[in-house]
C-alpha cells in the first residue's frame, strides 16, 4: 500500500488513509482500488473540464481579439481619410489664415487713422463753427445797436418837427377861434398850447 500511495500521489494518499479504517484483507484492496479509479476519474475529468473552460476561454479571447482588431483596422480605414483630408484642409487654410489676419491687421490700422483724422476734422469744423457763431452774434449785436440806434435818430428827428407843427397847428386853430369868436384867449386856453 506504501508503494500505491508514493506512486500515485493524492488519489493514493486518500486511498491510504482509507485503509487505514479498514481490516486487512481482500476486499480491502479491491476497495482501495476502486476509490482509486474513483478519485483518477474524478481528477481526470476535473482536469479536462478546466482544459475545456480555458480552452473557450482561449477561443472567445482570440475571437474578441479578432474582432478588435477588426475594429481598429475599420476605424483605420475610415479614420486615415478623414485625417489626410484635414491636414489638406489645414495646409490650404493655414495661408489664407495668414493673409486674412494680416488683413485684418491693416484694417484696425487703417481704421485707427481714419478716425484720428476725422476726429481732427472734426475738431476744425468745431473750431471753424464756433469762431462763425462768435462772428454772426458779433454781426447780429451791431445790427441790432444800428437799429436802435436809427430809431432813436428817427425819433428825435420826426417828433420835434412834429411837435413843433402840432404847436403851430394849435396856435393857428386858438388863433382862428379868437377871429372867429369862439372862444376867448385865457389862462386856461394858454396852458393847452404849450405841449
């Protein structure tokens, strides 16, 4: 029995300890000998059915590889023309970029002087518009100072004469009334002809 458990490793340490409980004997033998085939089977089978799980473990790992790599090699295909067309698109932009940022550039430029010159002109018209308010008030104040002062010289020059005839008109007429007997020259006739 020692000679069974050293060769056949496990399945024999098993079957010795087994016989250990049982009395010597034939039927002892033939047990040990079945428990062996028993436990050899069993470790036979359990060892094939780990190779048949790795083995689909193997094959559903090189199929999924299969597929990956099917994938990639899709996404490559697809992906390489889109790429090659977006750095043609960039190589034809990157100019064109250029020219309308430099563009650009001399617009603000240009913009920029422009609206420093039209706000000088500006300035000028201002300026200009200003001194020709200043002149036109100048103009329209001696003007009015000219009116006045031809209506005041207008009026001294028509109302003493026209006073002086409004005396002599009253003086003819207090004298017709005297003539005539209308009235009679007093005091109170004298204060109405000095005006």
């Amino acid at each position: 029995m020692a000679y069974l458990a050293a060769t056949h490793g496990l399945a024999g340490t098993f079957a010795l300890s087994l016989s250990a409980f049982q009395s010597e004997g034939a039927p002892a033998v033939s047990l040990n000998n079945t428990l062996f085939l028993i436990f050899t089977v069993a470790l036979v089978l359990a060892v094939l059915l780990q190779t048949a799980i790795l083995l689909s473990m193997a094959i559903g790992a090189r199929k999924t590889q299969k597929k990956a790599l099917e994938i990639v090699e899709d996404l490559r295909t697809r992906a390489i023309p889109i790429l090659n067309s977006a750095t043609t698109i960039l190589n034809d932009t990157t100019p064109k970029l250029k020219v309308i940022t430099s563009n650009a550039a001399e617009a603000s430029y240009t913009l920029r002087y422009q609206a420093e010159h039209l706000s000088a002109i500006v300035d000028e018209v201002a300026e200009r518009a200003r001194k020709q308010a200043a002149r036109v008030d100048g103009m329209v104040t001696e003007g009015i100072n000219g009116v006045v002062e031809v209506t005041e010289s207008v009026q001294q020059g028509v109302m003493i004469p026209v006073r002086q005839i409004q005396s002599i008109l009253t003086g003819v007429r207090v004298g017709l009334d005297v003539l005539l007997g209308r009235g009679r020259p007093g005091p109170a006739h004298d204060e109405d002809m000095f005006v």
